[in-house]
C-alpha cells in the first residue's frame, strides 16, 4: 500500500506536467479561516490544481503586512488535507526553504525581488540541494533577462530538476496601463532560451486590478504559455495584501471558463502560437523603431536651431550623400536591400527637413 506521502508526490508530479497548470490561492495567508475557505471554494471549481498562499512577504515599505511567517504554514497543511490541493509558497531565504519543507510545502517559487539579487538566489539554491520538488523562478523586477537566466542556472548548478518560470511582469517609473509591465517578448525569448521549461503567466501581478486579468491571461495562453497563477480571496477588497488585484474563487472560475483554451497538437494550432509570437516581437521591435525615429528628429530640431542662429541652409548636399552611402554599406552586410534603404531614407530625411523648416521658420 501507497503512503499518503508517495501519493502527494504522485499528484504534484501529475499537476507538474498537466497544462493548463492552474496555480491560486491568496496573496497572503492571512488567518486560518481565510486560507481553508479559500481553499475549499478553489477546489470546489474543479479548475485549480495548487493552492498558493504567501507566508512571508515583501513589502515595498515597512509597515505594510509582511506576511504571518511561520505560524501560517500549518494553516496550508490543513487546507491540503481538507481539499486534496498541493500547496506553493515564496521563499527568499533559507530559513524560508527549510521552514516550508517541514511542513510538507509541495512546490516553491522564488519572488520577484529575490531574483535580482544573485546573493539570496545563490542562497536559496543551495538550501535546495538534494530536494526534489518543483521551484518555480519570477522574472527579476527590472527586465534584465541575464538576472533571470543566471537565477535559472544557479538553480540547475545544484542539481534542481524540475523548474519552472513565471511571467509577472517589469517595473517602470511612472504610471503606466498596468503595475508591472509585461514585455511580453521578454518571457518569449526566455522560452527560446530554456525550450521545454514550464513557463507560467502572473497576470494578478501584472495587472494590479481586476479589469485586465482576462485579457492578460488570454494573451499568455495565446502565446503558449503553460498555464497561470492567479491571486484569489473570499473577500478581496477585504484582503491585507494586494486588495484590488484579488477575484473571489467565483470569478476566478467565470474568468477561466471565458479563456479561449490553445491546443499545442494540431498543426494549424502549431502556426497559430508561432505567428502570435513572431508578430509580438515583430509589435516590440516596432515601438522601438518609433521611439528611435522620435529621438532622431529631437536631434534634426537641434540642428535647425543651430542652422537658423547661424543662416546655413538647411538641405547640405555633402552630408546626405554621406549618410546615405553609410546606410548602403551598413545595409548591405544585415541584408537589407540598397532600394528599401533610399525609399526609408528619403522619407527619414524629408520628415527630417520638415521638422527643421517649422523650427528656422518659426
Ligand atoms: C506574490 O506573488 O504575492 C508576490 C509578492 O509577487 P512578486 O514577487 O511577483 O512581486
Ligand atoms: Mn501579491
């Protein structure tokens, strides 16, 4: 007869390799009450395969609820033994590592502001010797993909065989449409470089509202991503921690049963994810071509100021012959046709004399 132990294992290795993998539960555990109910109305969908609860969090200032630490993990243990649920918790520690596993925690996952910092991954790695369950990596805040990588590799250096990565977004000054932004190529290339390495979408984080949860999520599955984590709570605008990215396991269930679900199997499927994804990087490189094409004409605008105070024509015949035999022989060696780069220079060049014409004639 199975241990009740082997069993467990039995199902995280099951929920491991099932897609969509579904991952919710609170931001915090934040009372006993809270974590069990939630639990037991998660399970209840039949959609969520692990519970996730954070035990320690952290917060941006002090102050701010830091999580109940250890005296919430047994409230995990008993939420697992009442619904079936395997459990996952942040770690940013070894203290953490060491904690969770006493009490029988079934997948790890390493928070977003641990990522950055190579001493605490190399920390946690390596508490993590000869432990054989799933970890989970964030992206590091900032986009830094080496960050995220290196966090990867340190992991696989001690001998982690099963991990995994989760999408939830870049932090960026200002206000911006969502709290972390998601540069979806980021987590893209991240897949071309791990292939076969679970990759996990955080829109809760992403977000920080509920009013995109759905369309965050679709995207990610519609770019092949390997199932969500998702933050949910009883009484969301109740919550200690992240109150206005929280659904209730009611929503969370409306919201999954609205996701278009992408088949990996069939060929067109296949096309389908490949185009989404190619046209994705194809979106970021364009906004990039913008905002460089913005800072070249910031830079023409100065010349016509110059130009103006000094009475120097604006069209200087020497010069655009110039760059446009740089641009030849640039061309050329990235495979870009000499009559694609004349019609773009042209056009770069005459908004370039509009713009210093208004500012000579102004
Ligand atoms: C969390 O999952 O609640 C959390 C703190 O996330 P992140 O590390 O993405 O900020
Ligand atoms: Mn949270």
């Amino acid at each position: 007869m199975k241990t009740e132990v082997q069993t467990m294992k039995e199902l995280v290795q099951q929920k491991w390799n099932k897609r969509p993998l579904i991952i919710s539960g609170p931001c915090s555990a934040e009372t006993e009450e809270q974590v069990i109910e939630t639990a037991t109305q998660l399970a209840a969908t039949g959609k969520v395969d692990m519970l996730r609860a954070g035990i320690w969090k952290p917060r941006t200032k002090p102050g701010m609820f830091e999580g109940n630490g250890i005296v919430g993990l047994p409230w995990l243990l008993q939420a697992k033994k009442i619904t079936g649920l395997p459990t996952t918790v942040e770690v940013a520690t070894a203290k953490h590592v060491e904690e969770a596993l006493k009490f029988d925690v079934d997948m790890l996952w390493i928070g977003a502001r641990t990522t950055v910092n190579p001493f605490s991954v190399q920390e946690v790695a390596d508490a993590l010797k000869g432990v054989d369950i799933p970890i989970l990596i964030k992206n590091p805040i900032n986009p830094d993909l080496e960050l995220w990588s290196g966090g990867i590799e340190r992991l696989q250096k001690v001998g982690v065989k099963q991990i995994g990565m989760i999408h939830r977004g870049f932090s960026s000054y200002g206000n911006t449409e969502y709290r972390n932004a998601p540069m979806w190529h980021l987590p893209i290339e991240m897949k071309r470089r791990f292939p076969g390495m679970p990759l996990i979408c955080d829109p809760s984080h992403i977000c920080g509202n509920r009013s995109m949860l759905q369309s965050v999520s679709q995207k990610s599955i519609d770019l092949d991503f390997d199932g969500l984590m998702l933050e949910s709570h009883i009484d969301p605008d109740k919550a200690w921690s992240d109150a206005k990215q929280q659904v209730t396991p009611e929503r969370l269930l409306e919201l999954l049963n609205s996701i278009v679900w992408r088949q990996e199997s069939s060929t067109v499927e296949e096309f389908i994810t490949a185009l989404t994804t190619l046209r994705e990087q194809i979106n970021q490189l364009d906004d990039e071509l913008m905002t460089l094409l913005g800072q070249r004409m910031k830079l023409s605008d100065k010349i016509g100021e110059y130009k103006r105070d000094n009475s120097i024509t604006i069209l200087q015949t020497n010069r655009w012959n110039e760059i446009l035999e740089r641009a030849f022989q640039k061309g050329e060696k990235l495979g870009l046709s000499k009559e694609f780069i004349t019609k773009y220079f042209d056009a770069v060049h005459l908004e370039s004399i509009q713009h210093q014409n208004k500012i000579m004639n102004s």
